[in-house]
C-alpha cells in the first residue's frame, strides 16, 4: 500500500485567514494555515503535521465529492482510532457535508438500522468490516461511496467497490476550492443511551462549538469572544501533548481530539482495539504526554493498578492531569490516583450528547454523591419546569438552556420529550436527577431512568457503585434494580471480583452500610467474569438487569 500522501505532500501554501464563523472546517484551516509545521497527531510511529493533516483531509474530501458525496450529506466513520478519523471528520465539514460516529462493535441489525437511519451516503471504514457492510449494503440504496483504511486485513475491497484510502488521497486534489460553507452546518453525534436504538442529536456547528468546545478551550485561559480567537489562541499556545484514550466514536474523546486540533496542540491516538495499560504508559512517556482522557473507573482502575505490577516503572513526570468525562470516578480510584501519581489533577467533567460540556467537579455531599461548578446556563427544573431556589433541597431534572442541540435527527416525538419549553426558555433535559445547594454547586443525585424504586424510596445505581468499589474485593461492579413481591423492587449488584476473592452478599452488604443508608444497600450480589460496557466505559444497565434476573 502507498503512503505517498502521508511522507511527499504537495507543498501547498495558504495565506492565514480570520475565520468569521463557527464553522468547524473554517476555524480549523485557519489554525492549520497559522501553525502548519507543529506536529497535529501521533499514532505509534505516524506523525502528522497540521498542514498534512489538513491536506489529506482536502483530498479525501475531492474523492468522496467526485463519489457522489454532496453538501447536506452523511458521511459515516466506522473506524477505530487513527489519523483517518479526524481527517474523516474534516473531509465532510470542508464539503458542507456531515460526518456520523458509527459504533464498531455493532452487529449487522444495529449497522443496518444506523446506516439507514443517519441516511448515510459515504461510509470511511476499515477494510476488516467490508463482510458486515456488504451485508447490509443492499438494504441502504443510498450510500454509494466507500474508502477503505488498511488495518492488516484481506477483506476484498471489491465486495462493495471501495476505494483504498490512501489510494484516493493520492488520485484527489489538493485544492481548497470548496463553495463557502456556514456556522449553521450541522453536527450529529450518535449515542446509543441507556434505552432504544442509537439516535443522532443534531447541533448547529456554532451552537456545538459554543457550547463544548469553546468552553473547554477557556479552561486553558482562552478568551473566545470571536471566531478570529481561536487561531490568536492557537499561535499563542501550543506544545500541549493530549491523549484520550476512549474511541473517537464516542464524544468523550471526539471532543477532546477537537479542542487540541483547534488549540494548535498535538494529539496522540492510540491504534488498540483492546486497551493494554503498559502500552498507554509507554505512549505516555514515550510522547511526553501532559494530558490523558478516559472514561470513568473502568479505565482508571487497570491503568492505575497497572503501576504497581512488578516490573512496570515510567517516567510520568510530565503528565499533569487525568480527565475523565462520560462517567464519573470513584471515590476509591480517585484516592488511589493520588496517592500513586500526587503530582496529577484528577479533573472529572460533566456533559452528554444532549447537552455538551457542563460544568466539573467540586467535591462531593456528606452521602458521597458527586457536585459540579455548573455553567451559567445550566440549572435544576422541578416538576412545574420551574428552576429551583438553591438551597431548598427540591430533588429535579438536571436543565441545560443557551446553546441546545436542534433536536434528535428524524425523532420528532423523542425530541419533543427532550428537548422542552419551560420557563419562557428552550431546555434539553439530558435525564439526570439533581438538586441546587446553596452555593450555586449541583449535586448529581444519578440518572432517572435507571433508578431503583424500592418500597417508594429512589435509589441511584451510581451511588451503590461508589460504595460497593470501595470494598477491597470487588474490582468493578454494576447496580440494578431487580422486581420483588414486597417491595417492588430490590438492589442487585453484578460484579466482578479481584482474583481469588468471592465476595459474598453478607460482605457487601456490611461495607455498604456503612457508606449508604440501609435501604440501598444490594440485597443479592451476582459473579461475572467481566462486566460488559461499552468501548468508552460506560456501563450497560441492560445487560446487568439480565444478569440479575437470570435471562443472561
């Protein structure tokens, strides 16, 4: 395969402009045109610089344009992480078009249904999943144009008339002679939830960058007042090594690889289809990363445990902070972070699809439960939609105002559910139960619909996690809620033990008192080998109710 793209661009020059939109395409070629020669992305032994990383992305943008690709359309990306990825995603924003994360552990039904779903059109995927699309490519009339990435495998590109990647990068333009393009271009991220089949949530390309990362980008001590603010930021800044872990496909890492492509910073990917936690330690010294990404204690607890395995010793020393964003860390991993890395900041975040970056985290309540410094457009509704008084103890739904997604892509009725008029004001209600504390701070009491109702009493599976994975048994653990005669229903735990330990329900239920009160305490603990998430760490609250219940 030919990689001549990637080592002998074509020395195209651009003069630097001032963006005056929050256009994604528009501000990062403007970032790319400011800083070309800085490193942009690192993969194993690939490094990228911004103006190659913008080049590449040019040109595939020419090849799926000249495949039928046109403004307005879906481009999916079904891709693990690499360089391809972002230039994926770049190569849609430069056409007007709009690029659709697609899960790779989807099965045949979930693709077939997403693909017709997000009405996609162009597919960038990786050459190993050409059996499952050409499965399910005759039930999608609509996507026509396919470019595969190597990865190691032999699938035949033939089977449904994909393009090599680089391939097509070398046989495209490098001209950026794109129609002009505007800051109401569209963002969907696909998010699969907790219930249902994935839905794409729909932003204005402005709305999205205002709302997550433009917010993201002042925690740096950015000022983005203007469009022309981010490429002064990016000249400005720089040298910042950034790491995130999860997938790309999920907006926990999508985002955070965004803000380092605007900040003029560089991103470091990681190419694993299963996290090794010696490799991303390597990665880590190897690179003088500063910053890593992960998703909760499913990612912090074996790659901080995997530092005190015999043998295992890196310099770390220039890593300053630990990020995790889509699920929350435990106490007990965060003291564990601490005490094995004192010189990192623990930085725990809050957001989804619906609602993009909120707010971080600032300590926890005499229970435990989590509280967030929020952003100024994000407050608690009761149930008249009304916000509550800070202080008054009112439990209600978590509310993001300002800058809100458009709604659900071709999902009137869920949109309508979501996304509210409430208060003279338009809402999205992401699902999340919470109070307002008299300091202005919000307490995260967990997520509505997965709530247990025992005898009448609301218990969060979160903070029976929290205290179950302080047990020195249990290495991960999931909550559910389980039907019972008397009480409606009852707590069960899944979990997965440490190595030789078989916690009992007894045990647990001990430990657990004295964190929680006594009616969220497990009732019945059940034993799994592995506890099934998703690629980010998210838990599956499905899959664990049909453990309890005996159905898995």
């Amino acid at each position: 395969m030919t990689r001549a793209v990637a080592t002998r661009h074509t020395a195209s020059v651009h003069a630097v402009t001032t963006p005056t939109q929050w256009n994604l395409a528009d501000l990062f070629e403007a970032v790319a045109d400011a800083v070309p020669d800085r490193t942009a992305i690192v993969v194993g032994d690939r490094r990228l610089t911004f103006r190659e990383v913008d080049e590449r992305a040019t040109r595939l943008a020419h090849h799926l344009a000249a495949n039928g690709v046109q403004r307005g359309d879906h481009v999916g990306l079904y891709l693990y992480n690499g360089p391809e990825y972002v230039e994926g995603l770049f190569a849609a924003y430069k056409l007007g078009a709009v690029p659709i994360n697609v899960n790779y552990r989807y099965v045949e039904e979930e693709l077939s249904y997403l693909f017709d779903n997000a009405d996609l059109v162009g597919l960038i995927h990786g050459r190993e999943f050409v059996p499952r699309i050409a499965a399910v490519k005759p039930k999608c009339p609509k996507l026509v144009a396919f470019v595969a990435v190597e990865d190691g495998s032999s699938e035949d590109l033939a089977a449904v008339g994909a393009t090599e990647y680089e391939a097509a990068l070398a046989g495209a333009s490098p001209a950026r002679d794109f129609p002009p393009r505007s800051e109401e271009d569209l963002y969907i991220l696909y998010t699969g939830g907790t219930t249902g089949m994935p839905k794409g949530v729909m932003w204005t390309q402005k709305d999205f960058f205002l709302s997550t990362i433009g917010p993201l980008l002042s925690l740096t001590g950015a000022q983005l007042d203007i469009p022309g603010d981010v490429v002064a930021a990016a000249v400005a800044g720089g040298g910042v090594v950034s790491f995130p872990i999860p997938p790309l496909m999920h907006g926990a890492a999508l985002w955070v690889a965004l803000m380092a492509m605007f900040a003029g910073n560089t991103l470091v990917l990681t190419s694993q289809r299963k996290m090794d936690p010696h490799a991303i330690w390597a990665t880590v010294e190897r690179e003088k990363v500063m910053a890593i990404t992960i998703v909760g204690d499913a990612m912090a607890r074996p790659l901080i445990e995997a530092l005190d395995e015999p043998g295992a010793s890196y310099d770390l020393s220039g890593m300053y902070v630990i990020g995790s964003g889509g699920a929350m860390l435990s106490p007990a991993v965060k003291q564990k972070i601490a005490e094995r890395l004192p010189h990192v900041i623990v930085s725990d975040s809050i957001g989804a699809s619906e609602t993009g970056y909120q707010g971080t985290f600032a300590g926890a309540d005499d229970q435990g439960r989590p509280r967030f410094v929020m952003g100024e457009h994000t407050t608690v509704l009761d149930n008249a939609g009304i916000p509550v008084v800070p202080g008054d103890g009112v439990v209600g739904r978590l509310a993001r105002g300002g800058y809100v997604p458009i709604g659900y892509y071709k999902d009137p009725e869920k949109t309508a559910s979501v996304f509210v008029e409430a208060a003279g004001k338009r809402w999205v209600l992401p699902g999340d139960m919470a109070k307002v504390e008299a300091d202005g701070t919000i307490t995260l009491l967990g997520r509505g619909s997965v709530s247990i109702n025992t005898g009448g009493e609301k218990v969060f599976p979160e903070e029976v996690e929290n205290a179950l994975k302080s047990h020195a048994d249990v290495f991960d653990v999931v909550v559910v809620g389980v039907p019972d005669e008397r009480w409606g229903e009852r707590v069960a735990a899944v979990v997965k033990a440490r190595p030789g330990a078989t916690p009992t329900a007894e045990d647990l239920a001990a430990h657990a008192r004295e964190h929680i009160a006594g009616y969220k305490v497990p009732r019945e603990v059940h034993l799994v080998d592995e506890v099934v998430r998703s690629p980010s760490g998210k838990a599956d609250y499905r899959w664990a109710k049909d453990v309890a219940t005996g159905k898995q």
